[in-house]
C-alpha cells in the first residue's frame, strides 16, 4: 500500500479526492438541511445528456455536463419560484428530459467516450487537467459558500424566518441549486453520475446523525467526506475493486455506524 505514494497517480487521486470531499463535504450540510437529496440526484443525472450531446457536437464533455447540469438547476429553481412545482418534482421533469436527450444524441455518433467511468467514476484516472480544472472549480464553489453561508443557512433552516430579516429566499435557492450543479460536475471524475448523489447525502446524514447544532454538523459533514474519500481510494487500491463504489460503501458504512452509535448513546 505504501509504494503506491510514489506514484504520480496516486498521488493526483489523493488530492483530487479531497477537493471533492471538502466541496460534496461542505454541500452535503445544505442538501440535508434543505432535503435536496433527490434534486442532486437528478441534477447528476441530467448531466448525462449533456455528455451525450457534445459528444455529438464534439464539444467537451466537461463542458456539456456543467451546461446540462447548470440548465436543469436554473429551471428547477425558477419552476419552483412561481410555485407551480416542487423543487422534486420540477427536477424529475427536467431530468427525464435530459436524459432522453442524450440517449437520442448518443444513437447519431459512435463515441469514444468512458461510459462506464461517466457512471460509475475511476479516480485513479485523473491527469494533471482534470487535477487543476477540480481545483479551480471546488475553490470557486466553497468561496461562493463561504461568501453567502449566512443568508444560505437561515434559508435552510427556516424560509420564512429568513424571508422576514431581509434574506432573497428564492435567491439563496437558486444559489443552492447551482452549486449542487458546478459540484456535481466535479466530482463525476470521482464518483460517477450514479454515485455522486449518495456523496452529497452520506456526508451531511452521517453528520446529522452524531450532532445537533450546525457547527458539529458542517464540521462532521466535511471530515466524513474526507474519511468517505480518502478511505474508499485506500479500500480501492488494496481490494482491487472500483474507486467509485468504494467510495460509496464507505461512506454507508459510516453512517450505519454513525446511527448505531446514536442509538446505543440514546438509550443510556
């Protein structure tokens, strides 16, 4: 396990994997508070249609996921806003929607493109660009967080409450919403688009479960995504099995601890 240190590419997954635990980290703490869940779930996946059309286009991937994944943000929240649809359901129409689009385009071309990395992710596989292009994406989305994380907590706490002191509640929506976009994109080197829901839901549930107060939860959101990441490379490399679902069973089986020890701490 240790010589794999020495490996430039090791070495690059190791620091990709912890800009992407900081920011699904960071993210996480939103996600469960404000229960977007299943919108993160469906941004990622609208992510796939944008793959598939600058596939088609011979645009970057990259850039046609953050466009799709951008666009399905901005429309949920807008929907949303007019009251004509919950954030739910307004992402599941529009995720639907992306999808076929790029089933469609992904039948007009034959493609080079990873399928199986795009879903599942294979962090082992990042280069020097991908390294760079995550680390400036997740510094630009935790200085945004930083930047507004008062107004974006008392929104997620209590709308109504936040409406009242001044805050732009659907501002602070739009704002969440897009962020889980641009995250989403970054961590799909990472984890894939199947997975990269659960690593912006295990970090903040596992968190939840051990504390009560936002500080300890924002705090335990982050270091579980670092545990979750970090462990599920090492897990990866010494089992031999996919970075991306070790990933995930890692982090699942912290939560299952961090529920356990809950319980057994409530029954004292």
């Amino acid at each position: 396990m240790i010589e794999f240190l020495g490996y430039p590419f090791f070495q690059r997954a190791l620091l990709s994997g912890v800009v992407v635990a900081l920011v699904c980290g960071s993210l996480s703490f939103f996600v469960v508070l404000r229960r977007l869940a299943f919108v993160g779930s469906g941004v990622a996946h609208a992510a796939f249609g944008g793959v598939a059309l600058a596939t088609l286009i011979g645009a970057p991937p990259g850039m046609g996921a953050l466009a799709a994944a951008v666009t399905v943000a901005f429309a949920t929240a807008k929907a949303s806003d007019e009251g004509a649809l919950s954030e739910d359901t307004a992402v599941g129409v529009f995720t639907v929607a992306a999808m076929a689009v790029g089933v469609v385009a992904l039948s007009f071309v034959q493609t080079s493109v990873d399928l199986f990395g795009l879903m599942f992710g294979n962090i082992l596989t990042v280069d020097p660009i991908d390294l760079l292009e995550l680390t400036g994406v997740g510094a630009a989305v935790l200085v945004a967080t930083a930047a507004f994380f008062r107004p974006l907590l008392l929104a997620s706490v209590d709308e109504d409450g936040a409406a009242t002191s001044g805050v732009d509640v659907a501002r602070m929506r739009m704002l969440v919403l897009l962020l889980l976009a641009v995250t989403v994109v970054v961590a799909l080197k990472v984890v894939g688009i199947l997975l990269v829901s659960a690593l912006l839901v295990l970090p903040g549930a596992t968190s939840r479960a051990l504390f009560d107060r936002w500080p300890g939860l924002l705090v335990g959101s982050v270091v579980a995504a670092l545990v979750m990441v970090l462990g599920g490379l090492l897990l990866s490399v010494a089992l031999d099995v996919p970075s991306g679902a070790a990933i995930i069973l890692t982090g699942t089986l912290l939560f299952v601890a961090a529920i356990g020890w809950r319980r057994k701490a409530e029954r004292r």
